[in-house]
C-alpha cells in the first residue's frame, strides 16, 4: 500500500495504473476510521481494480472551530486498518497541499442545502463541495463510495457532479450501526460509555416512529420523535425533519412522495450526531 502526500506523487502513481487499463475506486474521508468507513472501502476494493482513500481533515466544511479542533485525527491507525482492508493508495495531504490558496468557489444547490444540516450548518456543504470536488479532480475516480448516514451529503454531491459534468458514479452503502444501533460515527469517540448507550435511544426512537406512519399524521410523527428523545436528559434534538428523499424537502402528509425518508440531528451531550431512516 503506497501512502501519498502529494498530488502531483498522486497523479504519477494512479496515471501508471489507468495506462494498464485499471478501474479506480474513491472513499474519501476525514480519518478516525471505524467499521462504517471499513464497509465503504470493502466495496471499493471488490468493486474496482484499485482501491483510492482520501485522509484529510477539510476545514472548509467546519463552521464551528472548535469541532475542527477537535474533530479525531488517527492517520497512523487509519492506515494499519486500510493495509489490512486490501487498500492500494492512500491520500493523506495537508492543508496547504489542498489549498494552495483560498478556495473561492461559491455552489448554488437551489433548496437542496438550505434545509437541515445547511440550515443549522451553514457554509458546510459548500465547503463539502470544494473538497470532494477537489479530490475527485485529483483522484479522477470511475466510482467514489459514500456512506447513507449522510443523506443530505449524497444528494449535495450528485447535485455536484452533476453541475461539473465529473464522470464518476456515485455509490451510496448503507448506514452501519453498533449493535445498540446507534449509527457509526467518528464521533462516537467523543462519547463516554454512558452517553454511547444514551445515544442508540436516537435510532430506537425512529424505529418506532417507523411503526406509526400508518395511523398518525406527519406532524405528530415528528412531535412524538422529538419529545421522546428530548425526555431522556443527556439528548437534545437540534432538528427532526420527515423530507422527500429526492428533493429534501419536508412533506406534510403520507401522500406527498413515494419515497420518505425522517433526517434528524441530536446532542448528546457536546457532540452532534445525525442519522436518518427510510419510511417509504
């Protein structure tokens, strides 16, 4: 497994694959692997010749610096993990190699990022954009695997691709849970062990929620998913939304779209944790 640091190291190394007629596969993240990244790059590996992942840590999509600060960074572990997973090149840059100078660029995602995370981050999935729209230039992947557990994530960066015309296929992997079925998360680092077992109150919430879609309304879905998990002490909900999945637009009723999916943001304690479930 070959570490760069560099693009220009990057473009050499993937350049000798694609002239012996190798498919490229991208998982970009920022680090702290866990088992969720590990799906991903499962993957990747079997899904392409060579198997790319990106280890940077974007300060673009940070808008609060404390979160950046201390946001978890275990490159050394990240690659012993990625060695064993069956990974051929790692991108591990920093910042300056990333941004040479300011990246200026301004997205227009129409509604797509005026909603839920961009709503209450704002700037972030600019910031995404820059980033991942990087990456891909450099990288120049024929597939680039992203995990479910960012929804409105996926939706920003198939809007991205689509508006720079960049020829690579988005995959989308399911969300990976501990067995308490609180959705992995770098994050969960953060977490004291009693905070962990508070926080898979957050999934087992929406699959109840899951279960009243049939007799009550959207409204008073989203009413007993916030009250229940603002019940418990340590848990307080920033967001609830129940959105169409293509547009991330909230719904109203049932009947508003064949495909639903409920996006929420909870604190436990300091640290912010999102998940989703699909209802329809």
């Amino acid at each position: 497994m070959e570490i760069v640091k560099s693009i220009t190291l990057l473009d050499d190394v993937l350049n000798a694959f694609r002239k012996k007629g190798k498919t490229i596969g991208l998982v970009p993240t920022m680090g702290a692997l866990h088992e969720g990244h590990a799906a991903l790059v499962k993957r990747c590996v079997v899904e392409n010749d060579i198997a790319a992942v990106s280890v940077f840590v974007n300060p673009t999509q940070f808008n609060n610096p404390e979160d950046l600060r201390l946001y978890p960074r275990t490159l050394d572990a990240d690659c012993a993990l990625l060695e064993k997973l069956g990974v051929d090149v790692v991108f591990a840059p920093d910042v300056d190699e990333m941004y040479p100078e300011p990246d200026t660029r301004v997205f227009d995602f129409g509604m797509l990022d005026k909603v839920m995370e961009g709503r209450f981050r704002p700037g972030h999935f600019n910031g995404v954009a820059q980033i991942v729209s990087k990456l891909f230039y450099a990288v120049k992947p024929d597939k680039a695997y992203f995990g479910e557990k960012d929804f409105q994530q996926l939706a920003i960066i198939r809007e991205m691709v689509k508006q720079l015309q960049i020829p690579v296929e988005i995959i989308a992997v399911p969300i990976v849970r501990e067995q308490s079925g609180l959705a992995l998360s770098s994050r969960n680092m953060r977490l004291t062990p009693q905070q962990r077992e508070t926080a898979s109150e957050i999934f087992k919430t929406l699959e109840m929620s899951a279960d009243l879609i049939e007799k009550q309304s959207v409204e008073d879905v989203k009413k007993f998913v916030v009250n229940r998990i603002n019940n418990h002490d340590a848990l307080s909900v920033e967001y609830f939304e129940i959105v169409d999945g293509e547009t991330l637009q909230a719904i109203f009723d049932w009947t508003d779209s064949q495909y639903i999916v409920g996006c929420i943001a909870v604190f436990c304690g300091e640290v912010r944790l999102i998940d989703n479930i699909r209802y329809k």
